[in-house]
C-alpha cells in the first residue's frame, strides 16, 4: 500500500537496483576477460553485475571471446599435431575427435 502510493505521486521511481548501461571500456574488457578463458563468475566478479546481467548486455562480447579463445586453442593444438612426437599423435587424435566425430569404435565405413 505504501509502494503504491509513493509510485503514484512519482511514477519514475522503480523498485531494484538502477539499470545497467555498459560503457565502451566495459564492452571491451569482457571481450578480453572472456576470450582468455576467465569464467563467467569471475568477470561477473570484475564488473559487479549478476551473471543473468552479464549475459543480457554483453552476449556479443562473450560470443566474440568465446571464439577467439577456441581459434587461439585451435591454431596451438595443430602447431602441436605438426610434430613428429608422441605428443603430436595425442593432439591429432583428440583434434579429429573433438572437431570432426572421429572415434576409433565407431565402424568403419563401407568402401
């Protein structure tokens, strides 16, 4: 009752915190934070705004990230496949695994 009738005689008040209005700076940081692997929580953490905020405002920043940290983690796995090591084989077989649905169980192709 009381809410009621102070949103009355002001109706520009709203209950909550204030919106949130991310800077240029901001837009870039998460970009950065994200595409260097930190979690979600944490640049939650940075920022001071809840996970459901962060996603609303800057899912083309973490979208962004996101890719730049997977072709980052692409181009040093097959800089590491090119060897000629036990460890070249290693990233070649989870690289055909993870990428392309290579299984040694799966049966072999009629051919």
């Amino acid at each position: 009752m009381v809410f009621s009738r102070l949103s009355m005689k002001n109706p520009k008040i709203s209950p909550g915190r204030p919106a949130h209005h991310p800077t240029d700076m901001q837009r870039r940081l998460v970009q950065m934070l994200a595409s260097q692997g930190i979690p979600q929580a944490e640049i939650c953490r940075v920022l001071g705004v809840s996970e459901k905020t962060l996603r609303k405002h800057y899912r083309s920043e973490l979208d962004i990230g996101a890719a730049k940290l997977e072709c980052a983690l692409t181009c040093h796995l097959l800089r590491i496949a090119g060897g000629r090591d036990a460890v070249a084989l290693k990233a070649i077989r989870f690289t055909l695994r993870s990428r392309f649905g290579w299984s040694e169980f799966a049966p072999r192709p009629a051919g």
